[in-house]
C-alpha cells in the first residue's frame, strides 16, 4: 500500500481567504462520531452536530483508539466517521472499514485545500483538517530566576532539570506523557527517530528497534524519567498537563493540538498563566532531526453505511470544518489548521518550528500499528528496572514479529 505523506510546503502554506457563510446545515440520514477528545477535534463535533434533519452522534474520547475499529466492523458499521491521524487511519484501512471519498470530495468539498485530501493508492481517504507536533512548553520565569537557557536539546533539558531539583524550586520538574501503552510508546518513537533510528529494515517489514538507536532511546527516557512525577506511567497527556498547569512542572514535551487551552481552563496557577512559554522540539544526541513526528488529523467515512449515510456524513464533517470557524479567533487558537482562511497564531508556534527544522512524519505504513502496539507493551519493564533496554527491544521484536506473521507481513 503506498501511502501519500503531505508535503510540508503544502501543509503549512497559509491558507487564502475565508469564503462567504455557508447556508444551513441539512442532513437526511444518521451521523455517528468517533473520536480523540482535545479541544480542536471538539470544535469539529460541535460543527457536525449543529447540522439538522437528522440525529449527530459524538463519542469523543481518549479510548478512541481501541473503538475506532470494532465500531466500524459491524454492518451497518456504529459509526458513520471516526476522526483519525496518520498512524490510526492505518488500521482502518488494514480492516477495508473506510471507503474512497472522491465523489463526495467532487460534490460537495468546493472549500477543501489540495493539502486537505489524503490519498491513498490516488483515491481520497480521508480529509485532513489540522497538522500536529509534539515540542517544548515550558516555565520561562523559572528558568530566568534560575539564569537557565531555554534547553534546544534533551540533554539540555536533563542538565536544567536537575538545577532546578537542587535549587528547590520543584522536586519533579520534568513532565511526559509517559502513560504504558500508546502514549510511551509514541515517547520512544520519538527519541529514536531523533537519535536517527528506523523502525523496519529498508524495504521490508522486519523490525529494526533492537539497535544503537534503539539502545540509547530507552537510556534517555529512563534519565528524564529520574526528573518526573513517580506515576509516570500512568500520565497520559491529560495527567501531564494537569501537574503543569497546578505548577509542579517546568519542561514538558507536549502535542501543539494542546498549546492553545494549556494556561485557559480551570485551576491553572497565576505563576502559570504569566511563566507559559513555547518553542520548537527538541533534538537529542548530538542529532539535527528533532526527536518528535509531524502528525495530521482527519476524518474518514466508513465502508458498512448506505450511501445516503455517507453522504450525510461528508455534509456534517464539512460543517464542522467550514471555513467561517476561522472568525473565531478563540476557535482559530485551537490548533494549526489547515482549514482556507486559517492565520497562525502564537500557540502554532511549536508545531510550525517542528515543521522548519525537518521533523519527520510519523511511519505510515500498514505495520506501524502493530509495533507501536508492541512498543507500548514492553516498554514499561526496562523504565522499572525489571529487564536490560536490548531485552526489552528484544522482547519488542519478538511481540511485534508474532502480530505481523498473523496479519501476512511476515513469512
């Protein structure tokens, strides 16, 4: 399967002026939802469900990823759309559970950017609305007091972390999504690409982590860790913005999708709120690749639903993506969009210096899914001391290697 990569020229070109208001929203079938629930994937729902004639389901949730797939299975499929990036739209398609978008896109996708269309063996899978990255967010009053340079690499963040530990100012100073499973595994991928690691053999499906690379990722997550919340692993990015923002975290490596609403929902301190600062991902080991991964986020349509389903669904999407949202400028923060009309505001700063400084997309390929499933099961025992890091790579391969016999990409 040749999956198309958008080009960052395209996905970060600044989009041409906002078209005039769409007439109102009507659908005539059933729209159900499924979803990530940061704010921006929010604002796409509210959209769709403003749509009448017709109920609109959203089931927007952190679980989104162990849903998206068996609600899509049945026929007729529980959901009409699930909202995806480049790494969930490859199970979908591994499963046939989404249909080509053509014809829709022709009828009904006039206010869509070339950048906006994924295709995939040149059919259109899905429809992009927002590029992503995860970077640098972090406390600038702490590290001016401390005289502490805003860390360009890891290794600096290591050395600002501890002075900030030996000063007093917090005991736990660095923050990570760090949570078993999906979100480690996403922390691993992105320090090994940093440190110039590749996931597979050129060419093939065999797994390439149990290298140098590989090695030295893990021994770089276990220092920051040192410096983290002892329950780190069960932080997701919730969690790890929830000790941010109440003040115990100084350095943190955080999605962009997150860097609009960091300082503005409830119960953030006003040292907070004055000390927030951004900047682009980091590198790692001496590397001039950051140690991060360009992500976009989009919506599919699912294969098991009539065509008047389908069709309804594209309609309710396109509402919940049009191009008056760009007015807003509070929904206009939310995110890098790449909706027409959409001008970049401060918080894109990360994502945009992510995209400057050649931040590689994350591997979309069909059998990424399964090792960074296999990374997020092995991991955890090297960071508790319970296995050596080339054992648990090792332990990795073998995981992997047994889930990609079973679905034919290995012999």
């Amino acid at each position: 399967m040749n999956l198309k990569q958008l080009a960052l020229a395209s996905v970060f070109a600044l989009a041409a002026a906002t078209t005039s208001a769409n007439a109102a929203c009507e659908i005539g079938a059933r729209v159900s939802i499924i979803g990530n629930e940061f704010p921006a994937i929010q604002t796409v729902g509210a959209g769709a469900a403003e749509c009448k004639g017709a109920e609109v389901k959203k089931n927007l949730t952190a679980d989104h990823k162990n849903i998206q797939v068996p609600g899509m299975q049945g026929n007729p499929a529980e959901y009409t759309s699930a909202i995806i990036a480049n790494s969930t739209i490859v199970a979908l398609m591994n499963e046939d559970l989404i249909r080509p978008l053509d014809g829709l896109v022709a009828k009904y996708g006039k206010d869509l950017q070339p950048s906006q269309l994924i295709k995939i063996d040149g059919k259109v899978m899905a429809v992009a609305f927002m590029a992503n990255a995860q970077h640098l967010m972090y406390r600038k009053d702490v590290l001016a007091d401390l005289g502490l340079e805003v860390p360009k690499t890891y290794e600096d963040m290591l050395a600002a972390a501890k002075v900030i530990r030996e000063k007093g100012v917090m005991k736990n100073p660095i923050g990570g999504a760090y949570a078993a499973g999906w979100n480690l595994a996403q922390e691993f991928n992105n320090m090994f690409l940093g440190y110039g690691g590749s996931h597979f053999k050129k060419g093939s499906a065999e797994p390439n982590v149990n290298t140098e690379a590989g090695v030295k990722a893990l021994t770089m997550m276990k220092a920051l860790t040192e410096y983290m919340n002892p329950d780190y692993l069960t932080h997701d990015s919730n969690a790890t913005n929830a000790e941010y923002r109440a003040g115990n975290v100084a350095l943190l490596n955080m999605w962009g999708s997150r860097a609009a609403t960091q300082t503005t929902t409830d119960g953030v301190t006003d040292a907070v709120k004055k000390g927030h600062a951004i900047a682009g991902p980091m590198t790692v080991g001496g590397g001039s690749i950051p140690a991060s991964t360009l992500w976009w986020d989009g919506w599919t349509i699912a294969k098991n639903i009539s065509d008047a389903e389908a069709e309804s669904t594209f309609i309710a999407m396109m509402n919940g993506i049009r191009p008056e949202l760009m007015n807003d400028t509070e929904v206009a923060k939310q995110a890098v969009w790449l909706i027409k009309g959409y001008e970049p505001s401060e918080t894109a700063t990360g994502v945009f210096d992510a995209a400057k400084a050649g931040t590689v997309s994350y591997p979309m390929v069909p059998y990424m899914g399964l090792m960074h499933t296999a990374l997020g099961g092995e991991l955890a025992d090297f960071l508790q001391g319970k296995e050596s890091a080339e054992q648990t790579l090792k332990d990795v391969e073998a995981a992997y290697t047994a889930a990609a016999k079973e679905k034919g990409f290995l012999n």
